[in-house]
C-alpha cells in the first residue's frame, strides 16, 4: 500500500507541474484501522498556486488510468480525497478543485470539508508529500457538535431501511464512533469506537455490533454469504434502536 501511495503523490505531482505544496492522509490509514474492500485511502493534496482547467483534466482520472495500468494493484481504487489550491482550502472558497468519491469524481467549485475530517487531520494527519504540518486548527467542540446531530440526522432519514451492502452494518460502528466523540472531543477509529461501545455496554443489544466487527476485520469472507446479505437487509431496526442512544447522548451534549 505505501508503495501505491507514493507513486499516486508522485503522479498527482507531476500532473499539477511540480506545484503541490504538501499531501496528507488521514482516516483509517493512520488510525491503523484500514481494511482492503471496506476502507479508503483518505487524502487531501494542495496546490501551490491555482488549478488550471487542463490540470483539472489531467488529475480527474488519474486514479482509473493508474487502476487500468496497473489491474492486479488492489490500492488506487481506495483513494479518496481532494486536490486544491492551497489558499482556497483555508478560505473554503473555491474556483476549482478535483474530488475523488466513493461514487465518482468531478472538477468543482463546491466543496465544504469535513468536520470530523478537518479533525483527524489536524491531530492525527501524516504528511506523505513533504514534511509540512497540516494547517488547520482542529474544530471545537460546538463543531464536533453539530457534526455529530449531522449525522445523527442522516441516520434517522437514510438507515431506516438498509440493503445487501456490508456497509449496511457500518452505521453502527458510525453510531458508536459519535457518541465517543460526544463524550471525549476526539475521533477515534470506527474499529476501537465498536469495541470501546462494547466494553462500556451502550446498548442493550450489542450482538449486531459484534458481528459488525467480525465482518469488518475480513470483509472478504462476509460479502456474498446469503445469511450475512439477508441479515444486512433487515438491520434497519437495529440501526434506529442504536441510534436512539446516540440521540439520548445528543440531549446530554
């Protein structure tokens, strides 16, 4: 995997002319929590100076184009992340910036970061192009806040049904994850939130989130069982009744 990264900065680099002032990861990768077919290789990489049109371009596919090149390298598929001026990623205003997505990749000028990434990366980011320190402050607690009810929210709308997909069951990890956020101001690894949860009994039921952490730890294995594909489908309940201690924990905030 790092070889995989460093060739991605590499060519990352060489596509926006030499000009990248730093790139950073964050996320799962750093919080030792990566698993190949459940997690991504979160980065962000800023330019020195702006983003023309044809380097936008240029950068748009790099990851596909790496992927064709290389078919058997399970890694430049995961990458994740934004490509940005520098001075427009501190402003948070932007004329043009490439994002890579689970869902796709796009040239745009709308781009809001993360709150519970802006965290990671000013307390736990490591540089992998130059040796700069990241150069935000980390968010406060009202941010953490408000990033936590964010979520809170798009579970109640969009985890009442799930589907066969394993990260179905990732809501509950997500879920462990905010309340101890809420309760630390820290972001920890969805991994060590699942068995923190445990250890301190969040919820009455926490067979699911035991199974969670089995499928998570080789997802591989899990993905095509019909039992798992089956269970995954009807973890809708399960999801809201854990959600209703991380709603009993926003009350308390």
């Amino acid at each position: 995997m790092l070889q995989a990264i460093h060739k991605m900065m590499h060519e990352i680099d060489s596509r926006a002319d030499g000009h990248v002032y730093g790139a950073w990861l964050y996320g799962s990768v750093v919080l030792n929590d990566f698993q190949q077919g459940w997690s991504d290789i979160d980065f962000v990489t800023l330019i020195d100076g702006p983003i023309s049109e044809n380097q936008a371009e240029k950068l748009l596919m790099l990851r596909q184009n790496m992927l064709k090149a290389e078919p058997d390298n399970p890694y430049y598929r995961s990458f994740e992340g934004v490509i940005a001026n520098l001075y427009e990623y501190c402003s948070r205003s932007f004329q043009r910036l490439v994002y890579w997505g689970t869902s796709g990749q796009r040239v745009t000028d709308r781009y809001k970061p993360d709150v519970f990434s802006l965290f990671e990366l000013a307390k736990y980011s490591k540089p992998i192009y130059g040796d700069k320190a990241w150069i935000l402050p980390a968010p406060g607690r009202e941010e953490l806040i408000s990033a936590v009810r964010g979520h809170y929210d798009a579970i109640r709308k969009y985890a009442v049904q799930t589907n066969e997909s394993l990260y179905s069951c990732g809501w509950l990890l997500d879920i462990a994850r905010c309340i101890y956020t809420l309760r630390f101001d820290d972001v920890i690894s969805k991994t060590q939130a699942g068995f923190w949860a445990l250890e301190e009994h969040l919820f009455s039921d926490d067979a699911p989130l035991r199974k969670t952490l089995e499928i998570r730890k080789n997802p591989s294995s899990f993905k095509d069982r019909a039992d798992i594909i089956l269970w995954l489908k009807e973890l809708g309940p399960v999801v809201q009744l854990y959600a209703d201690v991380l709603e009993h924990e926003l009350q308390n905030a």
